[in-house]
C-alpha cells in the first residue's frame, strides 16, 4: 500500500508563485511514475503533468506547459510541483498519483494511477 501526503497549498495573488511536495510512503518510491491532477469545483480531474520514475521524461499539461515544472527526489521519496505565474484559473484541489509502471514513462490519463493523496487546496485571487 502507499500513501501519498501533499503540502504546500495556499492561497496566494495572480503572478506569485507556490511549490507543492508530496512525500510518499513507499519502499520503492523509484518503481513508480508520478503525476499531479487537478480538480476545481464542479469540473473533472483534470492531468497537470508527469515525472517517469528516473525523472528524464516529463509531460505537462497545454494550460500549465512553461509555468509549472514537475521534479522528484528519489531518496528522500518527494514529488514537487513548482508553479510559478499562477492565474485564477489555476485554482483548485491539487492531487499527486502515483503509478507503479514498467518503463520509463510519464502517463498522462488518470487511469493509469493506482495511488492518490488527500489533495492540497490552491486558491489565485485576481
């Protein structure tokens, strides 16, 4: 079983920025690919992007592609969504997914992942 615990939501002003991590409780956090979702009220879960488990591929989403940057630090078993030019659009509950996987892939759809955390709120004021 894993568990998965995000942090770093908030609320902050169009144009700032926030980092959200996720940390997970896994023995082979290295045998899974990672992925941040999003959903605002109302709407689906949307993909926001994905890290393969070594972290050399990456895939963003159109709306958040040159804003927001996904990395992952192995040993200490974290997931890090950087987003920078945040816009009120960008408000909602942010997921990170976990995905044990062969290969070194960075699925984007939501049914590949088996594991979800709890969500982290982000708010952008205008």
């Amino acid at each position: 079983q894993v568990q998965l615990v995000e942090s770093g939501g908030g609320l902050v002003e169009a144009g700032g920025s926030l980092r959200l991590s996720c940390v997970a409780s896994v023995r082979t956090f290295s045998s899974y690919a990672m992925g941040w979702f999003r959903q605002a009220p109302g709407k689906e879960r949307e993909f926001v992007a994905a890290i393969s488990k070594s972290g050399g591929n990456t895939y963003y989403a159109d709306s958040v592609k040159g804003r927001f940057f996904i990395s992952r630090d192995n040993a200490k078993k974290l997931v890090y969504l950087q987003m920078n030019s945040l816009k009120p659009e960008d408000t909602a509950v942010y997921y990170c997914a976990a995905d044990l996987i062969i290969g070194d892939l960075a699925p984007r759809s939501k049914r590949s992942y088996d594991y979800w955390g709890q969500g982290t709120q982000v708010t952008v004021s205008s």
